[in-house]
C-alpha cells in the first residue's frame, strides 16, 4: 500500500488513496519483513521502506535522530521504541495522556518489536491528526511545484535559449501539483505537466481561481515566459511572449502583476555568462511593461506585503564588498519607494532570501543563504522592530535559537535546509525542508513545520524535489498603493528625508554636511576585458543644508544615480582645505 506520492514523472506518479487503508499496518508489516533479512543485505529494502512509507520514515527521522537504516539497525530495538515512543507521547497533545495509560499496560506484557513500532505509528498518527487539524479544516488545498532547480536563479544562468545570453544548464521534467489535504495523508494531483520543458515560479490570485507561473517549454526554442491557469477549468494563456528575454519570479498585485525579467539586458559585473533581471511590471494581459528597478545586477524574490509594497531581494555591488551584497528592499507597485529593509550595511546575514510577510504579524520569514550557495538555508524570522542590520531581530526557527553571527560566503548549508517559506503565522509554515531532515540535502519535500521543529511530511518526489508551496485559498488582497509615478516625465526628484539617520553618519552633528556627490551608473550589455562597471560622476552640487538635515532636490534626466556626502573633517589648526574628506553613501 502506497501513500502520497509524486513521482519523476508527475501524472503517472504513485498518489495513493484518499483514506488509505491501514498505513500503519503495512508500514510495520515491511518493516519486520526488513528485519527478517540478514543485516548486508538490507540496503535496498530500506530504500524501499523510503519510497513505499515517506511519512512513516521521517516520523522515525525526526523522532530518532537516525535515518531509517540506522534506526532498524540499532542495537536492542525494543528498547529505542521505547524511549521514543516515550518522547512522542508528550507531542500528542491531551490524547497523550490516554495513549500513556495503553503504553503502560502494553509494557506490562513485554511486548515484542511488532506490537512496539504498532504502537508509535498509532501515537505518531494522532499526533498528526492534531498538527493538522487546523491547516486541514482552514487551507485544505496546496499548489505547489515540482521541478529540478540550478543554483540561485537569476545569479544561475537563466537558459535563454534564444537571446544574446545561452545559458545553462536546462534539466527538463515539471509538475504544477495541488495536494489536497481534505484527508490525513492527502492526496496529490498534477495539474500541469511537462516532460521536455520547465515550470517554474507558482503564485495564486487573491480570489484563489487562478494560478500564475512560468514556462519554458524546450532547452532550444523557447524562453522563459508568464502563463496563467485556472484552477478549475485548467485553460492556460500566455501573458508575455517577447522573444529573447526571461521574464521569470511573477506575482500578482492589485491591478496587475510584478516580475523579474532580464529585458534590461544587462550582464552581472562578476560574470558576464549570467544575465541580470530587474522589477517590471505589466497589466493582467500582459500589456502596459514598466521597468520599475535600474539595479546594476539582479534584484529577485519578489512579495507583496500586507500594505501593498513589494518585498525583495537585492544584489548590488556599489560601495560594498563582493561577497555580502544581498539584502532585502521594499518598493511600491509602480517602482516608487525603493528603499533598503534589512541588511544593506550587514555582513551577516551574507545573503536574505525567499522573504515575505506574516499574516496578522509585523515579522517577516526568509532563508538566511549565501552569496555563492544554492537557493537555500537556515529559516529565521526577522523583527525589524529590533533593528535592520547584523542579524539584530533575526530568530532561527525549526528549531527556535538565536542567530549565530557569522561571516561565510556560502552560509547557511552547514544542517538541514529550508527554501521558500510561506507563513501561515508566526509559530507554523508550510515549506522546502531536506526530505527526512538529511543534512545538507538539496532533495526538498513539502513539510507543515512549527517554529519549534515539529514537522509533518505533506508531499514528495522519489527522484526530484518539491518546492514553492502555496495556499490555494481566496484571502484579502493588500492594500493597494496609488500610483504616484510618471513614467512619461522625461526628470525625477531624489531626496533624503534625513541625512544624518542611520549608522552611516551616526555621531556626525547637524550641520556638519556642506557637499553632496551624485553619482551616475551605466551597466554594461556585454563583457569585456576586466570585470567591472561604467561609472562616472554626473553632478557635484554645492547645496546649502538646511539646519534640519534636509537635502535640496536633484535632477538628472533619466539617470540611474546615488550619491555620496562629503564630510569634512578639519583638524585644529588646519584650513578645511587640507581636511580629509569621509565619504558615506545615502542612497
């Protein structure tokens, strides 16, 4: 008997019965079968075991410590069971107290090994039933993907089969899924397939009838383009279609969506074998393309926010390190408000990910990762209300510690990891976790986790990975944002609300600032000779300060720019002419 189960090849994959019939039952029925084979001869009934009782064997993971070989291998079995189911008890809740008592009596009779791991699965199912009481009752239905992924799209190379950029390499083989937990084991169902293309990038409409993704549908002639389906119907359209480009990462927002697309047509600086995406924007038929962000290298990961601005990732070179470059900013809708959330002056986090907002929370969830790391790792929550930089207000979660500082390229793939985290609340989360808890594992099932580390086993693949869950369920859309941009004006207006707020300046008295540099950016198309940017300095005014440390208005017609303030330092005795000049960036 066969449980949930989502195989390579996703339609024809092993999905189980609604109710199966006695799980449990033909789980401890295997095992003993396993037990009964001489010790060297095991390895492949274990593998078995994994892929016939997924759920019944990371049960055993997470509540041993041990992968299932180990556990059926351990010396005085009886013994563990014992201890285990000891442990478990305390998870199940006031059920607990009524299995106890049936424990003590099945201990008074020296139960065997059989009647034992009969009783675990028992208790684990009750606990099961009780960690998902909730989620079933109010979010019965999850779409999620499945899909092989390389590295940290877009720093990974896009695979734009027919632009100027050929990237690489392109796995073909995916699943939009939708498991239905109507039942305690669920049941899953592909929605779309595709064995020689690649879908990517799931997000759900606020009504909850429509799905959002991304579609490839060949590694030689086809880009990466939007798509939407229903979910009832399952009819599909295309929204964009521009050959050449990559538009990939889309969510919905009120009015429209939000996307990363690489039609910047821009090059990373460190490699020019990888292209960058920026923010766009464009109407629900795809019409009406706006660029929203002009970032010198990939922004990615967007969200959108209970208050209707966009949360997402940032990479960025300018005035920083190589490794540390990717924090978390917010913009609005129409690309106004970009501004730094957490982590633009950190060295740790090395890298924030995969964040978005919690329901009736001022927290948000993300993926500590690194810089060279693939898309994944430790899960925290973050309070900004703590602070916005080296790790201030970061707590990991599953199970809750406090952040380690640390400064590491490739942080966070030391343990088990997380990826693409999607907060029911504070304390619980539907996301990416390393199937049976196997460190250091980039093979992802789909786990309901608990701040505290209780897990459940939702959904999984026997070869690939399960990734990107999502609710399908109506909810409030965000507040939606006016439209304060004027894409037709050919000038815009930077400012600074305070120019001495924040660590930069810290302990630098009003007053003090008399310069400002801005500084214009160009970003190269292609690569060329040595790794680096085009910059040059586009206006050095002289404003005057105003006593509360608000900056003049700068123009330039359409020009990518930050600026720099020049702080004078001058000695006793010494003119401001032979003062040493600190540069601070403020935007």
């Amino acid at each position: 008997m066969l449980l949930v189960s989502v195989s390579a090849g996703g339609a024809t994959g092993k999905t189980g019965d609604e109710s199966p019939v006695d799980p449990g039952g033909a789980f401890c029925d295997n095992v003993m079968r396993v037990l009964s084979i001489p010790g060297g001869s095991r390895q492949e009934h274990y593998q078995e075991l994994l892929s016939a009782y997924p759920v019944q064997c990371d049960w055993v993971c997470q509540d041993t410590g041990k992968d299932i070989a180990d556990f059926l291998n351990a010396a005085h079995l009886e013994d563990v069971l014992g201890s285990v189911i000891s442990g478990t008890l305390a998870q199940s809740g006031e059920a607990g107290g009524s299995f106890a008592a049936e424990f003590a009596k099945l201990k008074e009779s020296q139960p065997d090994t059989r009647k034992l791991l009969e009783f675990y699965v028992a208790v684990c199912e009750r606990r099961r039933l009780l960690r998902l009481e909730g989620v079933r009752a109010k979010y019965p239905r999850i779409v999620f993907l499945k899909n092989i992924e390389h590295g940290n799209a877009p720093r990974a190379p896009m695979s734009i089969s027919t632009g100027p950029y050929k990237g690489k390499p392109f796995s073909p083989g995916a699943s939009i899924c939708l498991l239905d937990m109507s039942e305690l084991y669920g049941r899953v169902t592909p929605l779309l397939e595709d064995r020689t293309g690649m879908l990517r990038d799931v997000d759900v409409s606020f009504d909850g009838e429509r799905i959002l993704f991304v579609w490839k549908k060949s590694a030689t002639g086809d880009d990466y383009h939007l798509y939407e389906m229903t979910v009832e119907g399952k009819s599909i359209r295309q929204i964009t279609s521009e050959r050449g480009v990559a538009d990939v990462q889309g969510r919905y927002v009120p009015g429209g969506i939000v996307y990363h697309s690489s039609r910047c047509v821009n090059v990373v600086v460190c490699n020019e074998t990888i292209d960058t995406v920026n923010m766009y924007s464009c109407d629900m038929d795809g019409g009406n393309i706006r660029r929203l962000g002009y970032d010198q290298v990939s922004t990615q990961y967007p969200s959108v926010l209970a208050d209707g601005r966009i949360i997402y990732t940032r990479w960025e070179y300018n005035d920083r390190g190589q490794i540390y470059p990717q924090g978390l900013f917010v913009m609005n809708p129409d690309g106004t408000g970009q501004s730094a959330i957490y982590g633009n002056n950190s060295y740790y986090p090395t890298s924030l990910i995969q964040a978005r907002g919690i329901p009736d929370s001022n927290k948000l969830i993300a993926v500590l990762s690194g810089h060279h790391a693939p898309p994944c790792g430790k899960l925290a929550l973050i309070d900004l209300t703590k602070g916005q930089d080296e790790g201030e207000g970061i707590t990991l979660v599953a199970p809750m510690r406090r952040a380690k500082y640390e400064r590491v390229d490739s942080a966070g793939q030391d343990d088990v990891l997380f990826q693409y985290p999607y907060p029911l609340s504070e304390d619980e989360y539907l996301v990416g976790f390393s199937l049976f808890g196997k460190n250091r594992s980039q093979r992802f099932g789909i786990y309901y986790m608990r701040s505290d580390g209780g897990r459940e086993l939702l959904a999984w693949d026997d070869v690939g990975s399960c990734r990107q869950p999502i609710l399908l369920v109506a909810r409030r859309a965000p507040k939606r944002r006016p439209t304060i941009a004027s894409p037709d004006k050919e000038t815009g207006v930077y400012y600074v609300d305070n120019i001495y707020a924040g660590e930069g300046l810290k302990g630098i008295p009003k007053g003090t600032i008399k310069r400002l540099r801005v500084i214009g950016l160009d970003f190269r198309a292609a690569g060329y000779f040595a790794h680096e940017i085009i910059s040059q300095s586009v206006s050095s005014p002289d404003p005057t300060i105003r006593d509360e440390g608000k900056t003049p208005d700068v123009e330039k017609s359409v020009a990518i720019l930050y600026a720099i303030v020049i702080v004078i330092v001058v000695p006793p005795g010494q003119s401001e002419r032979l003062g040493q000049r600190k540069k601070q960036p403020v935007i």
